[in-house]
C-alpha cells in the first residue's frame, strides 16, 4: 500500500481511538469497534500463517496458558497483507493518539516484537487470569500498554474467548469483551490490570480465536500506585498465587521471560 494511504488510515484510526470507547474502571481501557478499514482487516484475517508453518511457537501449560503465538524477530518476518496493519498500530499518529487517551507520555513500539505479534487459541485453549511481565529486555524499557485487534467474524456468545477484565487482585470478573472482527482493544498494563480468559475457548472445530497483539514501553517507571514491584517480572498468574510460571516473583534482569 502507498505512503500516503497508509497515512491517511493511520490518521483516522487516530481519531478513532481519541474519540470512542474509553473507560476509567477498574483500569484504563479503549474498545473501538471497526478500527481497520475493512479490506485491511480481511488481508489480516486471510493471511494468518497455518498452525503447521514453523512462524509459531506454541504454550501448552495445563491450566495457565494454552495457545500459539508466531515468533517476530522484527517487522520483516511479518506477512506482506498483515505489516501495514501493524505499521499504523505502530506509527506515530498512534501512538500520540493513544498517548493522549491515557495520558502516557513518550511511548514507543517494540521492534523486536518480543511476545507481540499473532495470537491464535485453539479449541480448548485458554488464558489464566494474570498481569503481564513489566520489562523489555531488549532495550531496558518499562511496559505500559497492550493493543490487541480481534479478527474473529461471525464470532457467538456461545464460542466463549471474551476478554476478561478483572479487579486488582485478579479474583473478580468486572467485564467481559467480546472477540469481534475488527475490534481494537487496548489497556493499560501494570501490576494490578489483571485479565485473562480462563475458561477453555468454545470455537467450532476448524475456527480458531485470533488476534494481533502489540506492546508498547516507555523509559519512565509505571507509576507507583500501579507498581507490585519495581523489579523485573514475567507474568504473574492468579492460580500460580500471583507468581510467574516458575514460581517466582522476580527474575534476573537479563533472563529470557
């Protein structure tokens, strides 16, 4: 696609998002239905990489976390119809949109896609309740957001794989959202913005929940009323007694999370 198209998209998606669906409670939130012009979201949707293809490592921790995600280095292992989508999550116009929404100054993207990319939740997989790691360490920054766009048509009630959000201890469900077509969710990521989707996904036998899922950092700290611990920390888990899937709280600034 062109400069100037993808400019002129990314300029709306920026309006978008300064203009709908933000919530306060029980912490910062952003839901924008048809956020990508709809061919866009089609390429994204059509050109998910088969479950097969070696682009996907998959988790398959009983209980706590069963799903595949595809494995980025940077941007040019991403599929040619799928990178302009995440060139404008990505771009500046965004970014400053989203800035401005939640009042996080000097955000940045990850180049190294580290967690970030494609998401896919087979039939039965699932998501326990957690926070999310706090540091990069590719670059030492500190992470403050999560964006995800759902690409989930014809999506019912009774497939399950709403996204949960919880109160700040993870042990109540406040709200559920569901995984539409198009649907750009974004939230605040600290150490009390707990969610998850813990039931096992419901999909119909060949249709699979995806998602595109990417991070963004700043080199300030989280502030401290959204702060467990200052240290670096791969996820906590709800039924890992708020800690990382080895059963620690912190781990070493440098160890792969």
């Amino acid at each position: 696609m062109k400069q100037s198209e993808l400019k002129k998209i990314a300029d709306t998606c920026a309006s978008k998002i300064t203009k709908n669906g933000f919530y306060q409670e029980p912490y910062k939130h952003l839901v924008v239905d048809n956020f990508l012009p709809d061919d866009l979201a089609q390429k994204c949707m059509d050109n998910f990489p088969e479950l097969s293809s070696n682009v996907w490592e998959h988790e398959n921790d009983d209980g706590i976390e069963v799903k595949s995600r595809t494995t980025w280095k940077s941007e040019f292992d991403i599929p040619d119809d799928i990178v302009d989508s995440v060139r404008i999550l990505n771009s500046s116009l965004v970014l400053n949109a989203f800035s401005k929404v939640f009042e996080i100054q000097k955000l940045i993207p990850d180049p190294y896609f580290s967690g970030g990319g494609l998401n896919v939740t087979q039939k039965g997989g699932l998501l326990d309740v957690h926070v999310d790691g706090n540091y990069h360490d590719a670059t030492g920054l500190n992470r403050r957001m999560n964006a995800l766009i759902y690409l989930n048509p014809g999506w019912e009630e009774s497939w399950g794989g709403e996204f949960g959000i919880y109160n700040s201890n993870g042990t109540q469900l406040i709200k559920k959202v569901e995984p539409l077509f198009n649907r750009l969710v974004v939230f605040d990521s600290h150490d009390y913005s707990y969610h998850g989707l813990p039931d096992p996904v419901k999909f119909p036998d060949g249709i699979n929940r995806k998602s595109i899922i990417l991070y963004y950092y700043t080199k300030d700290s989280r502030p401290e009323d959204q702060t467990l611990t200052g240290d670096p920390h791969s996820a906590l888990w709800v039924k890992k007694g708020i800690k990382d899937k080895k059963g620690n709280l912190l781990r070493k600034k440098y160890e792969k999370a």
